[in-house]
C-alpha cells in the first residue's frame, strides 16, 4: 500500500514539474500548449498501463486466495470424514 502511494506522488510531482517548466520555457504559447496536451497524454497513458497491471496482480492474487481456501475446505472436509469412519 505504501508502495503504491509513493509511486502515485512520485508520478503526481514529475507531471507537476513537466508541466511547470512547459509553462516557464520560451516557447509560443501554442507550442507550449502542444508539449503540454503530448505530456498529458504520454501520462495517461503510462497511469492507465500501471492500473492494468494492477488490476492483472489483483485477480492473480484473488485467484490464489480462492485456490488455497477450495484446498484447505478440501481437506478440512476429508479429516471430517476420517472422522466419521
């Protein structure tokens, strides 16, 4: 979880300080204004390739809970049924 947060400011502040020294080059307003719209969209586009793989662990992980609890109900019900007999 902590990871995750600092990763999140670590790509807040970089986006942060790209836009700012866009918004302090001396280019045209319109050439700045591009720089910006390509950043933006290169940051979109890394954000929504971080929560693909995130979701991606998540339902590994979600998977592997599920697996391990079938197993442990497995044998909890074969011990049962030693047991019983």
């Amino acid at each position: 979880m902590i990871n995750n947060k600092v990763f999140w400011g670590i790509v807040t502040a970089a986006a942060a300080g790209a836009v700012i020294g866009l918004l302090f080059a001396p280019d045209e307003g319109a050439r700045t204004r591009k720089k910006i719209r390509k950043s933006a969209d290169d940051w979109s586009h890394e954000a929504l390739d971080s929560i693909e793989s995130s979701k991606r662990k998540l339902v590994d992980a979600a998977k592997k809970i599920k697996q391990t609890a079938n197993h442990i109900t497995d044998e909890a019900k074969q011990k049962l049924d030693d047991v019983k007999s």
